[in-house]
C-alpha cells in the first residue's frame, strides 16, 4: 500500500506542484485546502504517514497545529516556513516537529527530506526490546519504560534512545547520533540535536529515571 502524505499548505500552486511530484513518486497525497485552524484533525482523519505542515497560514498558526498534532500521534512531521528564524526553528522543534525546511526549496529537496524521514521514522522490529539500568525501550510499538510506568516516544528519542542503548557506557559523537537522526550532519544546527536530547531527558525524567542515566560529555557526545 502506498505510503500517505498529507499537506497543510495554503499556496495552492506549491500545493499542487509538491503533490504532483509525491504522486510521481508512488505516494497517496492528501491535503488541507481551507478552514485551518482545523487542520489537525482534518489530518488525523486521514491517518498519514508523514504530515507536511506550513508554519504560516491564514487564520492558524503553524506552531499550535504542531502541537495539536504531536498531543494526539507520533506521525512525522515536516515544518515549512519563510523565516530563518532560530527561534522559529527551536520552537518547531520543542514543539515535535522532526524536521524543518526553509522556503523558497526546491520541490525536489523537500521530496528528499520526506523521503529520508520515511526511512529513519520506519517502525522498528515488532517485539524487540532494549534494556539498560531499568530503563526498557520497545522498539516494536516506540515506547520506553522504567519501573510501572511507560512512556510514548517521539521518532527522534526513539532513534536517539535505541543509539545510546545499542553500546551502553560508551560515549556516541554528536555527529554519529545525527548520522542517525538525518543521514548525514551535513547542514544540520547542532543546536537541533540539543533540542532533541533534552526532549528525551524530560520524558526520561517523566518516569523517574535518575538523571544520570543520560549523560553529556562535553566535547565527546552523550552515553547511556
């Protein structure tokens, strides 16, 4: 079954032009036209595999269908935007966004992106479970557990999580982890990462999982 891509997009040309070339590409594509501020659920009805979301829309703000989105399901999300805002970037993704891309793209590029979130995002092997110091990490249903208590993660502390755990003790470079995240740490803002991590360390927290659990050394990377 072709994997679904939903656009939230008020560029009717972009629009159009983006889904014409996701539909070269063998995907179904979906899209909000109108009535933003309802996006999210307009999305969600259509059980996506990775949503595309414009960070300004008119009557809606990007940020907040962001974050109605990632309170209700962990499916990928892409922000576009107009500004090269740092903060805007943060703030997309504090809020779960798990990737960003900056207008004007080439329609190409951003097909690449969406291409290489599928592949990072894929689920991992049902039943397969990771264990370290009482922390446990399904990657058949993307959770993580310690004690009685359970956690949904994002894709990103998924896949930072599963790279920590696969060599416990040992330090993993800023750099392999975002070969991880990305494919390459190549053009990405290392403060990206940072945001990622820390979102992983509040979950983490949300558990009662000891604070040294999840380690920085500065200089080297980070360790489990």
């Amino acid at each position: 079954m072709a994997q679904r891509i939903y656009l939230i997009e008020d560029d009717t040309a972009l629009r159009n032009e983006l889904a014409h070339l996701l539909e070269l590409a063998g995907f179904t594509v979906g899209a909000c036209t109108a009535h933003f501020a309802d996006a999210a659920a307009q999305a969600l009805a259509q059980h996506p595999d990775c949503i595309v979301l414009d960070l300004k829309l008119p009557g809606a703000d990007g940020h907040s269908i962001c974050r109605d989105l990632r309170a209700q399901s962990t499916v990928p999300i892409i922000m576009l935007t107009s500004s090269e805002s740092e903060f805007d970037e943060v703030m997309a993704m504090n809020l779960g966004a798990d990737d960003y891309v900056v207008k004007p793209y080439r329609p190409a590029v951003l097909l690449a992106h969406i291409q290489a979130l599928l592949r990072r995002t894929s689920p991992g092997a049902p039943g397969l479970v990771m264990e370290h110091r009482g922390v446990t990490l399904n990657l058949g249903d993307a959770t993580v557990g310690y004690q009685d208590r359970t956690a949904e993660l994002t894709r990103n502390e998924l896949r930072i999580l599963q790279t920590l755990m696969k060599t416990p003790g040992t330090v993993v470079s800023r750099s392999d982890i975002m070969c991880a995240l990305w494919e390459s740490d190549a053009f990405i803002d290392d403060n990206t990462l940072t945001v990622n991590v820390n979102r992983l360390r509040k979950t983490l927290g949300s558990l009662g999982v000891p604070e040294d659990f999840l380690v920085t050394r500065r200089g080297q990377g980070y360790a489990v």
